[in-house]
C-alpha cells in the first residue's frame, strides 16, 4: 500500500480518528496510515490479554505498512497493552520502532485545566479499571484528586451510529450523573476514550454549565510535535513528500468511509485491512 514511511495511527475502530484529524492539523506534512480495527471493536470490556494481542496484531500490521512511528489513539489499548509492547515485545521485533499512547501526553497537562484540583475521567471499564489515569495524574500533579466513571455502552452506540439520537441522551445523563455523583466540585471533565468527542454535544447539555470539558486530540497532537522535535532520530525517517493520508478498516470499507466524513472534508475510500490472527 502505502511505500514510504508513514506515521501510523490506531484505534479499535473509528475513536481515534478524532485524534488523526488533529494530528494531521498540527503536522499536515506528514504521511499517514489510519487503522480502525472495526470488525473487533470495542476493545473497552475485553480481557488484558485479549486487548494486547489484538492490539499487537494491528501494531505489526501497521510496521508492514513501513511506520517507524505508531500511535496508539486509543485509550484502552494505551492503557492495557502499551507497556507490554513497550517493554517486552518492540525489543524482541525491532528495536528501533516506536509506540506511543494517548494517556501521559493527557495526564501531563490535565492539571492545567482544573481549580479545584478534582478531575472526573470518563473512559472504558478497560481504561477505568486500569488505573493508568489515576496513577499518570498523580505523577505529575500530586495535589489533583481524579474521579473514575465507566461508560460501558457508549462507544457501542457511537460505533452504531447512534451518537446523535434521541436513545443516546438517556446513557449519558446516566453515566454523568454516576461520575458526579461522586464528589460536587469536579470542574473538569476528561473525556478518557477517543470516541467520546463525538457524543459532545449530549454531554455539553446533561453537564453543568461550569464544568470543561477536554478532549484528547489537540494535547496529543502538541505531544507528538514536542516528541518529533526532541527525537530527529525518528522524525528524519518520516516521509512528508506527498502528505497522503491512508485509511484502513477490518471491516467494512463504506461504513468506515461515511465516518470519516465526519473529520476529514475529502471524500475517503478506505481499504480492507487484511489482519492474520
Ligand atoms: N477509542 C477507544 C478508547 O480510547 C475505544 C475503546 C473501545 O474499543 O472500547 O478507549
């Protein structure tokens, strides 16, 4: 497919393209692979073991492709399976590759946003049962008290199309009400899974007014542009020639299509991404 060395970008499905659209804004010279693993997804109620091997698979999938540079734009794959290929299976494959996630570029500047020093994260029961934000927060911003919510079905009813109707509003005033319920001085609300940017605009209406929200792709993108700076190693051997931008699926290509119509105004023709188990 793609010939040269594009940066990659993964999610379970099509999440992470909130991330990609501002990637590709931040860095537009670039080239890209977006892989939507669709026909898996959600990865969110999944086992360890089963999020790190499929999230493994679409990794060296995506190093076939050419990337020396993926991002995983899922927080649940960030959560369960990045330290492992960090760790554990990069050195044994090759060394010189790079992986990253979404979840300490995002704890290293929450405390930022917040005044009362309470954060409420939503996330997946992956990500929440993790405890990567609770222990990534803490880390940088000791004094901050984060606040857990799951959200099981949410990303369900996105990856079904149902984001914008009128049966999504009763799921989130549940899970709202279940996060706030937990402490009334969260003033900042993490959306800790890259599909939710999607639901925003329910959100927005069942939450009070003087709670931020913060979605995840511009402080991902400003730390991929710190990272690119810091690491001439690895930003020397991007290609940024043709600036193409390749979208891939493991299931179907049209479905895929008409959601990245949503991020991306040129019309996309995704390809079948063919991932051996
Ligand atoms: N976009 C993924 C995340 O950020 C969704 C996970 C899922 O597939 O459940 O966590």
């Amino acid at each position: 497919m793609v010939k040269n060395k594009p940066i990659g970008i993964f999610d379970s499905g099509y999440g992470g393209l909130t991330v990609f659209k501002s990637i590709a804004e931040k860095l537009p010279g670039y080239d890209y692979i977006y892989l939507g693993d669709t026909a898996r997804a959600p990865y969110g109620n999944r086992s360890f073991q089963t999020i790190h091997q499929y999230t493994w698979e679409c990794v060296q999938w995506l190093f076939k492709e050419g990337c020396p540079l993926i991002i995983l734009a899922c927080n649940t794959a960030s959560a369960k399976a990045l330290r492992t290929i960090q760790q554990h299976d990069l050195p044994n494959l090759d060394p010189s590759k790079r992986v990253l996630g979404v979840i300490r570029p995002t704890a290293e500047v929450i405390g930022n946003y917040t005044k009362t020093n309470q954060i409420g994260v939503l996330g997946t029961k992956g990500t929440v049962q993790s405890g990567s934000y609770v222990i990534e927060i803490a880390h940088f911003f000791p004094d901050i008290k984060v606040y857990q919510q799951a959200c099981p079905l949410w990303v369900p009813l996105i990856e079904n199309g149902e984001y914008d109707k009128p049966g999504a509003d009763y799921f989130v005033e549940k899970y709202l009400d279940q996060l706030l319920s937990q402490s009334p001085d969260i003033d900042t609300l993490l959306l800790g899974c890259t599909h939710y940017p999607l639901l925003i605009k329910k959100i927005r209406q069942h939450l009070p007014e003087h709670i931020k929200i913060v979605s995840q792709g511009e402080i991902v993108a400003e730390s991929l542009v710190d990272y690119l700076h810091r690491h001439s190693e690895i930003e020397n051997n991007l290609s940024r020639a043709d600036a193409q931008h390749f979208f891939t699926t493991t299931d179907d290509t049209a479905d895929f299509d008409h959601y990245a119509k949503l991020f991306f105004p040129a019309p996309v023709k995704s390809a079948f991404a063919e991932i051996k188990c």
